[in-house]
C-alpha cells in the first residue's frame, strides 16, 4: 500500500475546452502550433460537474422515473437466487409531517437494503405504519375542542382512521422521493383487518400460555389523557417542581422490643417525607429498613420525640432548621410490630412494616406506605394483605372515598394543598417547600403522570424475562453496547400493562359478566372475534351486538352462561407497543422466520424492539430478529433538540426540494440528505443544519469533478474489445488495480459491519488521494497525447473503466441517483442497465500483487524528493539523473526503465520529468549548475523476509531540450516541432 504523502501538483483539474494537454493555449500560437494542439485527446463528456438547484430536483426525478426505482424492488424480488435478506421495518407512528429522524431511519434502511440486493440478495422489505393509539386520537380531535368528549367510540375511531391515512400517504410520498426501495405496494398498516386479526391471536396464544392475566394493582396514570400506560411511554421532567412534606405519624403502638427505651405516657411520632401529598390519605403503612440503625431524637426547639435512620437524623434536623439530641439508638428490626395513628383520617392505623425498598438518600429512613399509588408499596401490600383502595379516578381527581373535604379535587393541584391543609389542621405537618426533581411525564400531552391502582391486564414479563434475556445473547447488536443496555432494561421489567381505556385501538377481546364482572376469554370467544375481525376490522367490537360478537353457540362451547345478554363486551384496547410488537406475526412470510435486521432509533431498545422481542418468545420461543441495529437521534447543528418556537427544525423535504427563500434554503436534493446520514456517526447524536448540508453538497461535487474526469477520458474506449490484458498493463496501471482491490475488500466489509462513515472516508481516500491526486496527474499526459488505440492508452483506459465502475458500485447504495446518472453518461452503456440490477463490485483477486508496491512507492520517493526541491516550477522543465548503486532497488526500478535514457518510460512517467536517466554511479560530466539530492527507500519484500534499506540520489538539471507544441513537455529537438513521441502518435492519426 501507498505510505507516502504525495505531492499535489498543479493543473490536475481536467481540461474541458480545447487547449493543449499542459497549459491553455497562448493567443500568439502559430497554426501549425494549434494543428498540433488540436491532435490533442482531451476529455470528451456531457456529464456536468455540478447542478444547479432547480436541475438538481428534475434531474433525480428524471432519474427516480428512467432507471425505475418504484419497480426495482419487485425487480429483485424476481430473480431466483436461495440468498433471501430481510430487514424488517418498523413502523413509524402516523401522526405527523415526516421530519430527518425519519430520513436517518429510512436511508440507513436503504442503504442496507441496496447493498444487500447488488451482492445478489434477494431483499424483503415491507414498509409499515403505526396507525393506532392517542397520539393519533388527540391530534384528529384537537379541533374539536371540548366538543370531542360527546363523540362515540365509533366517531373518535373514524376521525383517528382519516387522520392516520392522510399522515401516511404524506409520509409515503417523502419515503418514496427520499430514493427508499420497498415493496409500497403492500405495506402493513396495524389497522389492517389482517393485521389486527394476527396481534389478536398473538395475545390469545399468549393469555393461553399463562403469560397474559388481569390484576388490580398501580400502574403509571394519565391524568391528562385517562389512560394507564406502559413504561415506554413516558418521558422524564428533570426540572418538575413537588411539594414536599415532613410529616408526623403518631405512635399509637410502641414496638415491644422498644418497651424499656419508650415511655408510653410521652408523645412519640415516626418521621416521614414525601413529594407526594396527595397520597397521605390513601396511606397503610409506615416502612423502614430492617438492618438499618433508626434513633429515638428529641428536638431542640419543640421537645418533641422522633423516631428516624440515624444516618437521616443531621441532615433532616438541618432542613427543619433545628437540632436533635440522639436518645436511643436501635435497629430497624425493633420497629416490629409497632402501630401509628394515620395523621390525617382520624381512627385509621398505619402498621410499621419491615421493607427492602426503603433507601436512605433522602428522606428520613421511614417511608410513608400507600399500595394504590406505589410500584413498591403495593409490594409490601401483596405480602401484608394490606388494602389497595385507590381514592382517585381516572381524571386523577379524589373520590367520596376520600372523603367530602377532598372530593373531586384534583390531587396534583388543589388535592395537594387540601391534604397539606389536613395535616397543619391535625398538626402533624412539620414542613413544606418546593423540591425540584426529575418526575414522569406522559409523553404525548407533556403532563405529569400518577402512579394509580386500577384493574388492567398484564403480561408478566417475569415469566418471559429469563427465555428473552438468552436468547437475546444470542442476538448481534451494533453498536455492541446496546446489548447491555437492553439486557438491563429487560432485567428491571417485571410486569407490562397493556391495556389502554381509549377507543382508537384493538380491542381486548374479552366479555364481562354484568353482575360478577368476571372475564370470559377463551378458545371460542376469542376465534369467533377473530373471524369478525378478518371480515369487519376491528370496528366490529363497537359497531356489532354482542349477539354477534358473542353468539349463544360460543357462549355455550364456552362453557358460561346460556344467556348472552349477562355479558358486555370490555372497552379496552391494546397497548400500541403490543400492536406494533407483534409486527413479525404480520409481516415476516413463515411463522418461523425471523428478520435478518430490526434497525431503529436508541429509544426502541425499551420499545419496539422489547415489546416484538417478548411477544415473539412468549409465543415461539425465540427472537424475531437475528441482528439489532441502534442509531442516535437527529439534533440542529448546535447539538440542540429540534423545536419549532427555537425555529431549528430541518425540514427533509425543503432540504430536497428548497424552501421560500431560495439562498437560506436551496435545493440540495435527496442525495445531500442521503450523504449526510451515510457520513455521520450514527451510533450518536447526529447533527444537521446548513453547513453539515453545504459541506455534503461540497463533498458530492468535488466526487462529480472525478467522475467527469473518468467518463471524459473514457469516450472512445470500449472495454470488451479495447482493454488491455493485466500483465500488459503498465506497472502504474497495475498497481492502480492493486489500490482497487483493496479499497473493494475494505468498503464491503464496511458495508457489511453498517460503518457506512467509514464508505464514505475510504471513498473520499481514494477519489482524492489516490485517483485524483496520484494517478491521475501521473497518467494524464499518457491519456492525451498517445494516439487514440496505442496500448500503453488503453491500458490507462482499462484501469480507468475499472476503478470507475468499482467507485459508482461502492457509493451506489448511499447515492442511488448519481449512480444512476453515471450509468446514463458512460461512453459504451447497455440499454436499460441499472447499477443495482448488475451486481456488486467485481474485483479480481489477481489484481492484488504486493509485489508492485515497492517500485511504485520506490519511484514516489524519488518524485517527492525531486519535487520538493523545485516548489511552483512545472516539472516538465526538468531532466532527471537517478542514480543508484547495483543491488536489489536498481534491480526494481530496472523494471520501470529497462534502457539508460528515457522520455517515454514508466520511470519517467511516474517521477513526471521531461526525460529520466537510470544510473548506478554519477555521471562524470555533471554539469555545474546541477541539483543533487540524496534519499534513501525501505524495500520490504516477501512479507518481511527480506527487508533492507538502500540509498539512491536524484540529480535534476533544466531540460536542454525545446518545448513539445503539443505534449508540452520539454523533449522536441525544436519549439516548432514535436517529440518523436507526440510525431508518432499525430503520424497515426493523420494517416487515418
């Protein structure tokens, strides 16, 4: 390989107007100057270096119709070949316009899939919508006002359905401009009637295994939108602001093991803190920490005795602004069996219970203990069978059970205060002030949550947690990292509820009965809902009598009642995270088949990516996915979250398409969009605004420049009848195959391991390191001055339609329509060829000979040597001596220049002189004013085996010959005629 930087000389930007191969012609040539300049092979292309805006968008729209990309994919789809790949996508939510997290999600998938299907894959992949859900539900009613709390179940669902299809075809249609290959013709939409009819046997199958059941127990609470919801769904408010309390509890019981410590005619209270007030009437419990050591503390300034963790007793003392003096101290196991008065429902007890869950962070080491409105407390509850009464509804509002002074006050707002107002009335309230913390939030209305106690239906994920987490070792994740980060996830998951009280959804195919509520679901209620569901949708549940949805013929293989009209269909629907996880019963062709790539965002690894993962094990023990491919998220080029009020929204489709204002916002095209996700590190936060896009536009024209470069000298040259056999090559020529195979072997494997940054750095390695600033500024004056079909031409001919094709193959997949427009403009295309329809790059193992590197590179040092000591000059002007001693390096550059003196050999071609002379001692008649330089070059061969560093010099004179008129190049025996070289070459064309 090249280990030496090369030296960019000047004037390596391709000629495009007739002028001389070295310089522009001078206005005082004489005619027969020009004749000869005309002789001159200049490229020849119509292929433009650039587009202007408008161009651009009716150029790739040009291209989208003639190369067929709405047809490649069935195209694909019908060769026959056993390789079958399958990423499969998920869904995007249909609720809004398509924004660049899209466009980083869909163009990666595209860029696999087009990868996939040029080395002969047969590619699946079905594009798919989430259509159900609140977020749906709330912005289809958002311009109703209050008036949408009148609507039917049935109205609410035919507004969610319209709006989820005007948001997919919107989205759609940017998919399909944005270059994306896919079957869109058959997409899946999760309110499909087949779709719904799939996930509804997946949860019978699941409920069936054990693995689904009903409960009462705390779940998280929208109070905002009146919804249980799963963990995923929330987003965490780091700056939410709580009420927090210290309050009293009363010791009505002392703990018998505290007798001799506790006088039972003084007035002692267990000290809690909390930032949820609202919850002290729903309390049964006090809970501390068995191993822990508590004190008994007498405050300074009021007198009065608390129980507290030692380790809590300073820090609370300073946030009450007093002190306490330590009385006794004690384990936490002694607090057994001791009672507390309940500090705000007089006559009600709070045992003091043993409890794990209790840290001592914060607070006071006691923790008050409210089963309906805590994940840890109702634990606690299971195991003391402590009553799990919840005194909240649905609009997070306290009930009659709470009392009168507290009905139908909203717990987090006016609740709050009347519970604070209780406790300073029974004068158990020792403080309150604002805590700031981090406190979930529901994700879509962007409002606080409750944790509330209400009868659900689970998966137990416990059950399910230990099959999933092996068989997810299994799977390969890239980055490697977000394997852990799942496992742990899964780890700390016990329970997922699923069940959603909305209308826009599947519904849970259960039956209550009208006086017991208990629930039927079995075998024969749920395959007769099935069957209606493939026939109607699932509209069914609400549009249908439950005689129909019920028939007394399934009531009674049931085995209930003979009477149908004992039961009514439940109004829950599933969990949206249950819809789009059971995607691969849907989508992927074979029940047993699992997807070759699920690829999304880093949020989906507690989402889409879990939920598909626990559905498909609960029900076909095993994973849906062999491979999980996790990306970042998309923020503005200040690293900022996007948001329309900061105004530094990209908006993909005006990057493609402009904006209003042409110059802040041009036309970049879908290729712009496309470069940036291929050039970013997309396993972190990507970045996107005006210069990341100004710089991608940059980095396409400059690759345009090359390929311009490459059509133009390739007009004329057709490779099956004029290319030249590899051991004909010349050495440069050969080596450049070198170069190429290696670049093919790295950028497939880089395609392969999902690095497309990395495409994108070996593709720029070589477009301007090793094409445009070695080989083509070494071979130009070969390509423009031999005669058309001399070997030595074509042999730079054949390299050069070679490393072409090998360089539209390798940014195919990242730039479709400029691989496309390529093809268009190549001198010797076959109609109707498509770069993805011809195969992947196809390097020859033959190309690579290391052997090949040590005289190419022997040759570079001598040529940066030399031309370092003449900066700015035209190394034409030069004659070159190199002289070096006999041995192992003259024996190699002897196979560059076989004869003493030359102007046309390889040696010479490389070291870019007028003429080189291959010595082994200094030449006796050195002229006077002559340069010597002297350099040294490491020859490593056999793989080390033979490995010794030899001295050479360089001695460079002014040319004593005239200027060629048409070469340029110092080698003609006068200014009005040409070298013998350039005599041969127009004698060849003259003769025609």
């Amino acid at each position: 390989m090249l280990t030496l930087v090369r030296c960019r000389l000047p004037g390596t930007r391709c000629p495009w107007r007739v002028r001389a191969a070295s310089g522009l012609s001078s206005s005082s040539e004489s005619t027969g100057q020009k004749k000869y300049r005309d002789t001159v092979l200049l490229p020849h292309t119509d292929f433009p270096i650039r587009r202007s805006p408008g161009d651009i968008v009716s150029t790739e729209l040009r291209l989208q119709e003639e190369s067929h990309f709405l047809q490649l994919y069935n195209k694909q789809r019908a060769i026959k070949t056993k390789k079958e790949f399958s990423l499969h996508d998920g869904p995007p939510y249909a609720n809004g316009d398509p924004h660049v997290g899209h466009a980083l999600n869909k163009i990666l998938k595209d860029i696999t899939n087009r990868f996939h299907v040029m080395r002969g894959y047969k590619v699946s992949y079905v594009p798919g919508w989430d259509c159900h859900g609140l977020p749906i539900e709330l912005r289809a009613l958002a311009d109703m006002g209050e008036q949408s709390e009148h609507l039917s179940p049935m109205e609410i669902r035919t507004r969610a359905r319209a709006f989820a299809e005007k948001a997919i075809e919107k989205q759609k249609a940017s998919f399909i401009r944005w270059g994306i290959m896919a079957d869109w013709e058959n997409c899946y939409y999760t309110f499909d009637k087949k779709y719904e009819a799939k996930q509804l046997d997946v949860f019978y199958k699941m409920h069936e295994k054990g693995h689904i059941y009903q409960d009462y127990r705390p779940v998280f609470w929208s109070p905002s939108t009146r919804t249980a919801l799963a963990e995923a769904e929330l987003e965490y408010n780091q700056q939410h602001v709580s009420r927090s309390i210290y309050a009293k509890f009363p010791l009505q019981t002392p703990p018998p093991k505290l007798a001799s410590v506790i006088d039972s005619s003084t007035a002692i209270s267990a000290l809690v803190w909390t930032t949820q007030p609202w919850t002290i009437p729903a309390n049964q419990a006090v809970c501390y920490m068995p191993d822990t050591a508590y004190s008994l503390v007498k405050c300074a300034t009021t007198g009065e005795l608390y129980i507290l963790a030692s380790d809590r007793a300073d820090s609370t003392a300073l946030s009450l602004g007093t002190k306490f003096e330590v009385i006794s101290t004690f384990k936490g196991t002694d607090l057994e069996s001791g009672v507390c008065d309940h500090p705000t429902v007089p006559g009600r007890s709070s045992a003091l219970l043993a409890a794990n869950h209790v840290t001592m962070g914060k607070g006071t080491g006691l923790v008050h203990t409210a089963p309906a409105h805590g994940i840890e407390d109702y634990s606690v509850a299971s195991h003391h069978k402590l009553p799990v009464d919840c005194l909240v509804d649905e609009a997070g509002c306290f009930t009659s059970g709470a009392g009168a002074d507290l009905e139908n006050k909203a717990v987090l707002e006016d609740g709050n205060e009347a519970v604070i107002q209780m406790l300073l009335g029974s004068k158990n309230l020792l403080k309150e002030e604002s805590f700031v913390h981090s406190y979930p939030y529901d994700w879509r209305t962007k409002k606080p949550i409750i944790i509330r106690a209400s009868k659900q239906w689970f998966v137990n994920t416990a059950n399910i947690k230990d099959k999933a987490q092996e068989v997810l070792k299994k799977v390969k994740f890239v980055p490697a990292s977000a394997a852990g980060r799942m496992l742990e996830m899964l780890d700390r998951r016990t329970y997922w509820c699923i069940s959603r009280q909305r209308s826009w959804g599947v519904p849970i195919p259960v039956f209550y009965h009208k006086e017991t509520r208990e629930p039927l679901l079995n075998r024969h209620s749920v395959s007769h809902v099935i069957k209606l569901v493939e026939q109607f949708g699932s509209d069914v549940w609400w549009t249908h009598p439950v005689e129909d949805l019920l028939p007394k013929s399934v009531l009674q293989q049931a085995g209930g009642s003979t009477n149908v009209q004992d039961f009514e269909p439940g109004r829950d629907v599933l969990d949206i995270w249950f819809d789009s996880g059971t995607s691969w019963a849907c989508v992927l062709e074979d029940g047993d088949q699992r997807a070759d790539v699920y690829m999304e965002g880093k949020d989906q690894l507690g989402g889409w990516f879990q939920s598909s993962l626990l559905t498909s094990v609960a029900t076909r023990n095993k994973a849906p996915y062999r491979n999980v491919i996790v990306h970042g998220f998309t923020l503005s080029e200040r690293g900022e979250k996007m948001s329309k009020s900061v105004g530094n929204v990209v908006d993909p489709d005006v990057v493609i398409n402009g904006g209003q204002d042409e110059v802040t916002e041009p036309a970049y095209g879908a290729d712009v969009l496309r470069w940036w996700v291929a050039e970013s590190n997309v396993f972190t936060e990507v970045t996107i605004g005006p210069t990341v896009l100004n710089s991608a536009r940059d980095d396409i024209n400059k690759l345009r420049n090359t390929l311009r470069f490459m059509l133009g000298n390739l007009s004329g040259f057709t490779p099956e009848t004029d290319s030249v056999p590899g051991p004909e090559m010349y050495i440069i020529d050969q080596f450049m195959l070198h170069l190429l195979h290696d670049y093919a072997s790295k950028v497939t494997e880089a395609y392969k391991n999902y690095e497309f940054g990395k495409v994108i750095r070996l593709l720029e390695a070589l477009v301007s390191r090793d094409l445009s600033s070695f080989y083509f500024s070494i071979v130009k004056d070969r390509l423009y001055c031999e005669e058309e079909r001399d070997p030595r031409r074509r042999s730079c001919q054949t390299v050069m339609a070679k490393a072409l094709d090998i360089l539209v193959r390798s940014f195919a997949p990242v730039l479709p329509h400029l691989a496309e427009e390529v093809f268009q403009y190549l001198p010797y295309r076959k109609d109707g060829d498509s770069v993805f329809l011809t195969g992947w790059i196809a390097s020859n193992s033959m190309w690579k000979k290391p052997g090949l590197v040590e005289a190419v590179e022997a040759a570079c040092s001598m040529r940066d040597l030399f031309l370092g000591a003449v900066p700015g000059r035209n190394a034409a002007e030069y004659e070159l001596t190199v002289v070096i001693e006999p041995g192992l390096l003259f024996e190699i550059m002897e196979t560059l220049q076989a004869e003493e003196t030359s102007s046309t050999s390889q040696l010479n071609e490389l070291l870019m002189a007028s003429q080189t002379s291959l010595v082994s001692e200094v030449p006796l008649d050195l002229a006077a004013g002559a340069t010597v330089l002297e350099g040294s070059f490491l020859i490593n061969l056999e793989g080390g085996d033979i490995c010794e560093e030899e001295t050479y010099k360089v001695i460079i004179q002014p040319s004593t010959k005239e200027r060629c008129p048409r070469c340029r190049k110092y080698t003609a025996q006068s200014s009005l005629t040409p070298c013998p070289r350039c005599l041969e070459a127009v004698a060849g064309k003259w003769s025609q």
